[in-house]
C-alpha cells in the first residue's frame, strides 16, 4: 500500500489532470465544460476533505499541533473552494474569459498550495504517522465525501 | 522541520519582490536608449566600453533584479525557510543596487574613478547584503528538492561572478590590473550567464514546468545530475581557459550540449503539456528554448571565426534569460497581487487575466522578437541597431505598463477598501 506521501501526491497530480482536461474542453465549448467542471470539482474537494477530515486531524492528534501548518493549508483550501464555485459560476453564465482568468489564478495557488503540502507537510505526516500509514490512508479511501 | 514557510503571514510581503520588478523595466528601457544611441561597429567589440555599459544596465539592472526579486519570493514556498529581515533587506539592498548601477554607468561612460569607486561600493554591498540573506535561509533548508540545489548551486556561480564584477570594476580605476582584465572578464561573464542566471533558470523549470502548465516531470536524471554536470562543465572550463586555453573548446561543448538538450526538453516537454492554454508566457518559453538552442551551436560556432559572432552568441543568450524572465513577470506579478489581496480578506479582485492586457503582452512579445532579430542584422546592415533599439524600448515601455497595471490595482483595493463580498451568506 503506498504511504500517505505518496497516496495524496498522487491525488494532486490525479486533480491536475482533471483541472487540465476541464480546460481543454471549456477551451472547446464553455458550454460543454459543466461536465468535466463537475469532475474537477468534486475531486478536488474530495482530496480537500480527505486532508481536513482524516489526514489533519490525525495529524494533529499526534503532534498537538491544532495552529500550525494544517491551520494554514485549511485557509488555502477555503481560498481555492472559492475559485472553484466561481468558475463553477462563469460556466452557468457561458463567460469564458471569466472562468479562464479564475482557472489560471487557481492554477498557481494550487501549485503553491499542492508545493508546500508535499515538499513539506506530507513528509512531517509521514514521520509522525509511519507506524499508522497504511490505517490513514485506508480511512481516507473509504472517506464519504460530505 | 521549518514550517514557517507554510504561513501565509510569514511569506514575504509584496513589496519585497515587487520593488525588483518595477524598476527592472526601466533599465531595460535605459539599455535601450544607449543602444539606440550607439553604433553597430563599437557594439561588435565585447570590450567597447558601450557595450560595457549595456550589457550591465541589461544584467544587473534587468536579469539580476528579477532573479532576486524571485528568489525572495520562491524560497520560502519552494522550501520552507523564512529569509531573515526580507523586508528591510530588500528595501535596503534595492536602494544600493539602484545607485551603483548608476554610478557605475555614468563612472564608465564618463571614466569617472570618483562615480567607479562608488559605484564599487554600492553594488559590492547591495549584492552583499541581500546575497547574504538568502544564503543564511538556504543554510536551514532541511528537505533540499533539485530547484533548491540548483538555486544554491546558482547562488555559488552569483557570489564568484559578484566578485569578479568588483575586481574588473577596479581595473578601471587602477589601471596597473587592468592587464587580468580580458581573463577575468571572461570568466565574469561565462559563469554569471550560464552559472548563476542559466542554472537558477533550469532549477526552477523543473518545478514551474509540470506546476503551471501540467507538462510531464522531469526525469530523475534530468533533476538530480544536470546541474551538477554542468558545473562540472564551467569549473572545466575555468581550468582549461587559464592554463591550457586550446582545451576550453572541450569544455564549451560540454556546457553548450547540456543547455542545447535543457531547451529541447523544454520545447518537448511543453508540446506534451496537458492545459492546452497557450498564452504569451507560453510564448515565451518557447522562445527562450529556441534562442538558448541558436545561442549554444553559435558559441561552438564562434570559436572557430576567431570570436567574430561574439555579439551573436550575446544577442541569443540575453535573449534567452530575457524571455524566461520577461513570461515570469507575467504570471508572477498578477498572481502576487491576487494573493495578498484575497490573503487581506478581499474578495472582490480582478482576475489574473483581468490585471494584464493581453492584447498589450503579445504586442510586446513582438516587438521585442524584432528587436532581437534587428540587433543580429545590424551585424550585416548597421542601420538596423535603430530599428531594433527602437523596438526594444517600445517593448520594455509596455513591459513597464504591464508591471505597473497590475499593481494600480492592488494599490487601488487596499486604498478604496471594497466591501467583503458577503454573496456566500445570500438566502437566493
């Protein structure tokens, strides 16, 4: 089983792909986008909710650290959440270049965002979750997205 | 393990960066004038001392100002580390940097030993400070990636080139040294183009690539051994021009090859992007990986005319760094003000798209592909320096503009205060 790095590496790259297909086709047709928008969209805050419900708070649990850096990553997920239902937005009003200057904001926040998780976060999880790794990331498969 | 990096109000203030971009332009505009005002045949002669004046409004004052401005930026995200005093840092260092150049243009356009000196003083002290501060936080990175390696690595080339830069600044001043000048100089500039500016370029490709454009990764090879073969490459370059300068055409090709194969795998790497957006930054990459190829096999090329297309191999390489910089600032200004903003709380920001014309980019991408491709006529025809000067300065005005847009509007907001967008809390 992968360790909780990698399982949730993996995820961003996953959402990157969807994010790229979900342009590809609004390039196409803003009106024939709703489709992949929605893919995107619920994986993301899939992969969101799998860190704020599962991942953080195990986390936290561990080191006692409620303020730290997860503190800062919920923020971000509450600046891209807001992207996202924005651009969800853009699409019901068939206004392209709208949802195409919040697609690229939320490209690089995401980066940044997705950056500092894995060259940071993801590691420190692992060292402080190793010995319950394959246990965290079964939770976060099995997780119902609310 | 440091974390502060991942705080938002420990990210370095806007201004920090900022300050870099804004003024990087108007030397590039100022470069532009002394072009205009120069001749084809005085600028066919590395050692001229217009070429001098130009080349270092165009390095120190454009290149180098972008570099650091991003690296005050991209440390803390790449790597977790807070620059120690960024703030004052920059403000401080900015400030020196801003006076030297000058100094250093008018004490080398004038041959003023009083304006050198000074001039000396300044940019030894600016790039000091500043260097020094982002060395002490790559000293605490703890979880080095291949874009940290590759920025330390650069930031070594920076230090000697930084150096060098004093001591030839010297040999106009005491004209006893002035005989270590042409070695030196040599040096100088190999290891600040393809040291300091081309290695910081490839390191932070392996992130920005995949990152922005969800282009395929670089493979292992590519992040782990590049760099280092490179530097391999410019230490065996170094030794071969001091004691056995025949061989140097070895190490030429060793440093040539890479970079040739880096812009390939560019070009590659953005043809099997995923986001199919293709916009002036896009452009520009593709640019950048096109004269980085022309510039490479010239520089072999040149080696064999006796240095005649010396201009060339510089007109292809500047054009190179000036491209990968020139898209930066394109993605990196907007985004910066769209993050602070929305980080203060506001909601009701233009997008990134909205902050920078893009009719205004493309012209300016243009504009500045004709001046690069007059700047190599003027080589046959010596009227076309005008032309391409011209156009070079029209493009560097608009590159302004679109530095300052965006910022306007980030001034604008926090001044004007808009109120927090409460549609989220809308019952309809």
């Amino acid at each position: 089983m992968s360790t909780i790095k990698e399982y949730l590496t993996a995820d961003h790259a996953r959402c990157d792909d969807l994010f790229a297909s979900m342009e590809d086709s609004a390039s196409r047709s803003i009106k024939d986008a709703k489709a992949s928008y929605d893919i995107f969209a619920s994986s993301s805050e899939r992969h969101f909710q799998m860190e704020e419900k599962v991942m953080f708070l195990e986390f936290e649990a561990k080191t006692g650290m409620t303020q730290g850096p997860t503190a800062m990553m919920r923020q971000e997920h509450t600046q891209m959440r807001s992207l996202v239902s924005q651009m969800g937005e853009a699409i019901a009003d068939e206004n392209k270049d709208r949802f195409f200057g919040l697609s690229e904001t939320l490209m690089i926040l995401m980066q940044q965002h997705n950056m500092k998780e894995e060259q940071m976060l993801y590691t420190m999880a692992q060292q402080h979750l190793n010995a319950d790794s394959d246990r965290v990331v079964e939770m976060m498969e099995s997780m119902i997205v609310e | 393990m440091e974390l502060n990096g991942l705080s938002i109000d420990q990210a370095p203030p806007i201004s920090a960066p900022v300050r870099f971009y804004l003024t990087a332009p108007l030397f590039a505009i100022l470069a532009g004038f002394f072009m205009f005002f120069s001749d084809a045949s005085t600028l066919s002669s590395r050692y001229s001392l217009d070429t001098i004046v130009i080349t270092h409004t165009l390095t120190i004052g454009f290149l180098s100002f972008i570099m650091l401005g991003s690296l005050t930026q991209m440390l803390p995200v790449l790597a977790g580390v807070v620059i120690p005093k960024v703030d004052k840092v920059s403000k401080i260092a900015h400030i020196l940097l801003v006076a030297g150049l000058i100094s250093m243009i008018y004490g080398l356009h004038s041959q003023n030993t009083d304006a050198n000196t000074l001039a000396m003083l300044l940019l030894g002290v600016g790039f000091s400070m500043i260097i020094s501060v982002i060395v002490m936080a790559v000293i605490r990175v703890k979880n080095f990636n291949a874009t940290v390696k590759a920025m330390s690595v650069s930031l070594f080339f920076a230090i000697f080139t930084i150096l060098m830069g004093i001591f030839l600044l010297y040999t106009y001043i005491d004209d006893d040294i002035a005989q270590y000048r042409y070695i030196i100089s040599n040096i100088h500039s190999v290891w600040g183009i393809f040291g300091f500016a081309g290695i910081l370029i490839i390191g932070v490709t392996f992130q920005v690539l995949p990152m922005f454009y969800v282009a395929p990764k670089f493979k292992q090879f590519c992040k782990k051994k590049v760099v280092w073969l490179i530097s391999f490459g410019l230490f065996l370059w170094l030794f071969t021009t001091i004691f056995y300068e025949p061989l140097s055409i070895v190490a030429k090709g060793w440093v040539s090859l890479f970079f040739w194969a880096f812009a390939t795998t560019v070009w590659i790497k953005l043809t099997r992007r995923k986001r199919p957006i293709s916009d002036v930054t896009v452009w520009y990459w593709r640019s950048a990986s096109v004269l980085l190829t022309i510039g490479s096999f010239v520089w072999i090329f040149d080696e064999y005319f006796s240095h005649e297309y010396v201009v060339m191999v510089s007109v292809m390489f500047g054009g190179f760094i000036l491209s990968i910089m020139t898209g930066m600032l394109y993605k990196i200004v907007p985004f910066l003000v769209w993050f602070h903003l929305n980080a203060m709380g506001y909601m009701t920001i233009p997008t990134m798209n909205e902050m920078i014309d893009k009719r205004l980019s493309k012209i300016q991408f243009f504009l500045f592909m004709i001046s690069l491709v007059g700047f190599v006529l003027a080589f046959y025809i010596p009227i076309s320096l005008q032309v391409a000067s011209l156009s070079f300065i029209i493009s560097m005005m608009i590159l302004q503009y679109n530095v300052i847009a965006p910022m306007l509007i980030y001034i604008k907001i926090k001044k004007t205060k808009p109120d927090f967008d409460m549609s989220a809390f809308a019952t309809t």
